[in-house]
C-alpha cells in the first residue's frame, strides 16, 4: 500500500493575491511540487476568490491534460461555485466540502443525514461527467455508511482534531477515533482519504495507524515548509514521510 501525495495550493495564492505581479505563480508551484514527486494537485477555489481563482482552476486543467498520471482534485461546496468547476474542467477528483461562504478554513465535514439526501443527485451528476466523488468528513464512524448510500467513492477525513493532539495525552484516543472511521469506510466501501494540518511530523504516525489511506491532500504546512526548503525538496521530503510509515518495523 501507497498513498498518493496531492498537494493543495491554496497559500500559494493567496500569497500572490497580496500584490497585483503575479508572483508566486500558482502554476509554477505545481510544476515544482511535482517535480519533487508529488502525484496530485489539489485547489480548492472559494465563491469569493480569496485565494485560488477560476482562472487558476483552468489553467491548471490545462496544464495536467497530458498528464494523466497526475490526480487532479478540486475541493468546495456543490451548493455554491463547485459544480460549475466539475462541469467545465472534470478533475480526477471532485472533494464535496460544507464550508460556508466566506469561511476562514474548512473546520467540519458533512455530517447531517438531510444533507447527505441533497447531496444524491449532485454526486449523480459528477458521475455522469466521469468524476470520482470524495466526502469531507470528521471522524465518525456513524457517517461513512450515510455518504455510501449518497454515491460517494471516498471520504476525506478531517484530520485537524488528530494533528491538534498529536503528541499529547489524549493523541492515542484521538488516533483511535480515526482508525475507527477509517475501518468503518473500507467496511461499506469506500476509499479513504484524509487533510488537514497533516505535516512533516504528524503524517507517518497517521498513515501507519489508519489503514489503507489513498490519498492525503496537504497544504498550508507543504507550503510554509517550501518557504524554507524549497517545493521540490519539501515534496520529497513529504514523500519520505509516506514511505516511513509502510517501512518494515
């Protein structure tokens, strides 16, 4: 077993957002993180286009069309702009986010069974298009059979609670909840993903415990690393996380 480094590039962005030069490129971010091994990239556009833009959205399709070992998933909420994404660009991957409009960072996953059943036809329809669907969801093992019965192919596990506790007094318990989840997914059928604050030292400790986990979509600490190493070392770097945690004890 592998896991699929994908990674979000969001800060990226929103750094270039901050002046009006283009700089950093998005783009050239891709490029480089890619170069060093990473096997996705994933964006996650906002309604109000605080950081990735629809025009980053499209140029990076463009960039990934002749590239289709390379995952592309894009991340949002289908109530608002996602849709309009799936339809026009078909990523690999379509990651259905309950993010409100204007929300600081994604800090929940889809949990109420009357939004599952709005969810049916929207999961239907990108299929038709040829794109997988991913849930974002916490750690709960009540929910995965909810998002198989909706359509989903995958789930993401919101792993901001694990990362908060790692290292701490209640790290074990907290781990174990998402081992929970994750056996609780495979057990209807889903494959398993997980973001969210996963980093340098979090991230073999998570994918050793929590079985057959697919992908991780990593951003925000991918990034600051990168400000210090560079994208292409700081990738591989990640890489190197990912092949500790299935090493031979």
């Amino acid at each position: 077993m592998s896991t699929t480094l994908s990674v979000n590039l969001n800060k990226v962005a929103l750094l270039r957002n901050s002046r009006h030069l283009g700089i950093p490129s998005v783009l050239r971010a891709a490029e480089q993180v890619v170069a060093g091994g990473a096997g996705g990239i994933t964006v996650h556009p906002r309604p109000d286009e605080r950081h990735i833009r629809a025009s980053d959205v499209h140029e990076l399709a463009a960039w990934l069309k002749d590239k289709p070992y390379l995952d592309y998933n894009i991340e949002g909420n289908p109530f608002h702009n996602l849709m309009d994404f799936v339809r026009s660009v078909r990523p690999h991957q379509a990651t259905f986010v309950p993010d409100a409009e204007g929300q600081f960072t994604s800090d929940h996953g889809w949990s109420d069974p009357a939004d599952f059943e709005r969810l049916v036809p929207l999961i239907a329809e990108t299929h038709s298009l040829g794109v997988r669907v991913s849930l974002f969801v916490d750690p709960d093992p009540a929910v995965m059979a909810l998002a198989r019965q909706a359509g989903a192919d995958r789930v993401e596990l919101y792993t901001e609670e694990f990362a908060r506790h790692h290292g701490t007094a209640d790290g074990a318990a907290t781990l174990a909840r998402y081992v929970a989840a994750g056996q609780a997914a495979h057990a209807v059928g889903l494959g398993l993903n997980a973001g969210h604050d996963l980093n340098r030292d979090n991230l073999a400790d998570f994918l050793r415990a929590v079985p057959g986990v697919a992908e991780v979509s990593i951003g925000h600490a991918l990034i600051a690393d990168a400000l210090e190493l560079g994208y292409v070392d700081t990738a591989r770097d990640y890489l190197r996380c990912i092949r500790q945690a299935y090493a031979p004890v």
